[in-house]
C-alpha cells in the first residue's frame, strides 16, 4: 500500500466535496495502489472542507493547521480555532493525524514584505506550541525557509513530522533527521533536471523517505498542463524504486512503514473498514 502523506483533496480543482470528479480522484488513486491520503488543511476557513472530505473517503486522513501563504489573512483568534477544532476532532471518528500544513515561505516577495516574514513567524512558533501540548508531528512547509525552520525546531520541541516538497541540502536533511522527521518527495523526482533531488532521494537513508504528490500543485513532467493527481504517487514510487535500485514494491512498504512511523495516528485508520 502506498501512502500520499501531502494531499490537497479538499482543492478547488477537484471540484466541490463529494462531487462526481473527486471521487473519480480517490477511485483512480485507489487503483493506483494508493491506500491512505494525508489532508492537510491551510487555513481556518478550509477545516471543515478537509474534515468532510474525510468523513466521505475512507481512505482521506485529516490535518489542520494554518499555511504561511494564509498568515497575512489570518486573525489571532485563528490559533484558539486550531486549538479548540484539534481537541474536538482528536475525540471524534476521523481524529486528525498532525498540525500542518504550517511553517515558513521565504520565496514569495509578497509574503515578507513589511511585517509579513514576523507574521510568517508568530503563526509558525505558536502552532508549533499547539502541536507540542497535543503531542502531534507537524507537516512542515519549508519553502526557501529550511534553516529558519530549523531554528524554531531546535527550540520548541514536537514529536517529529515531515518536511514536505524537501528541497534541501544533504546537511539539512540530516538535521531534520535528527529531529525525528522524514523528507518528503514527489513529483520533483519526475523531472530529469532536478538533479540534486534525485541525488538525495537515492542516496539518503530509507527510514528518511517518505512518499507525496502536494496534489493538485507540483505537477509532475509527465502531466505538466493538469493537476496533479494523487494516483501519481505510484509512478513516484516506480522513479525512486529505479533512482535506489530496487522495486516500486519495496519503496511501497518502506515508505508507508515511515509515515505510519512519524505519524503514528496513521495506525488507527490502517485499520478502518469502509462506512
């Protein structure tokens, strides 16, 4: 069974929830050998999107948490938000798995203009502290942020995640390890250019790695003109089986054993029979 630990169902692009082109989605992906999808929410106003994306697929795992790209448009009492809708829901049929998507986006001009990048910050470091109290992993954004991240890690500690789209250094990955996170990867290892990608995905331990398409964003190269689809992942998995050597079988189970590791809510819903 495949494991997609970074997937935007709830998206627009997939059409309203519960419309006949997003379930065409999950059926696809369920073909695809895709088991579990992680949903991980982006702002206040789209929890209750990725919770009935939940309670409709069975296959479909909640996150929420507030996305950098949403701090400008985010209000203090958002953060109350998250910690009220985390004890509700860690109660409830469909208990959220981590706190994300949340983190730091240094690449976006726009996002650190004035007091955008403290901003950035304050909603990071505080959901950091709500991860801590309810003891969930985090899904880190990290884009152009990785060391930034890092700083805050080192200093409010949570019990571990993963670092989604990586796209660091083998001595940032290494870092994160330490901290008990695993390095997700995607579409990026479609495409021949990203070298340095590929390098890291082949060479880095296999208890480092875990599987992700960010659907319906980081279109891979072979679909560059539609949204990304979460059945991709196992054409993910059959270019990091060919980059390591090995069989899209064996990188199947090494890295689900990694996402039910680092997200051990996951366990619960391995065991879910169907509504």
């Amino acid at each position: 069974m495949l494991i997609d630990t970074h997937c935007h169902l709830d998206a627009a692009e997939f059409g309203a929830v519960g419309d006949a082109e997003r379930d065409a989605v999950v059926a696809d992906a369920q073909a695809a050998g895709v088991g579990l999808l992680v949903l991980p929410a982006v702002e206040v106003g789209s929890f209750a999107a990725v919770a009935d994306c939940c309670r409709r697929y069975p296959e479909a795992v909640p996150a929420y948490g507030i996305h950098p790209m949403y701090a400008p448009r985010a209000a203090e009492a958002d953060l109350a938000t998250l910690r009220h809708w985390l004890e509700r829901e860690l109660a409830g049929p469909r208990p959220p798995v981590a706190v994300g998507e949340i983190g730091l986006d240094l690449f976006q001009p726009e996002l650190q203009a004035g007091e955008g990048l403290a901003r950035q910050e304050h909603f990071f470091v505080e959901q950091l502290k709500i991860a801590r109290d309810f003891n969930l992993p985090v899904l880190l954004h990290v884009r152009r942020a990785i060391d930034p991240v890092l700083k805050q890690l080192r200093r409010i500690a949570v019990p571990g995640g993963i670092a989604h789209a990586f796209n660091g250094s083998r001595q940032q990955a290494e870092e994160f390890l330490k901290l008990g996170f695993k390095l997700g990867f995607g579409g990026t290892l479609s495409y021949s250019g990203s070298s340095r990608i590929r390098g890291l995905a082949a060479e880095l331990p296999e208890d480092a790695l875990v599987l992700e398409t960010d659907a319906p964003d980081i279109r891979p190269a072979f679909a560059p003109d539609t949204p990304n689809q979460p059945q991709y992942l196992a054409a993910f998995a059959a270019t990091l089986a060919k980059l390591r050597g090995t069989t899209p079988a064996a990188v199947a189970a090494f890295t689900s054993a990694n996402a039910r590791a680092v997200l051990p809510g996951l366990a619960a819903y391995c065991k879910l029979p169907p509504p």
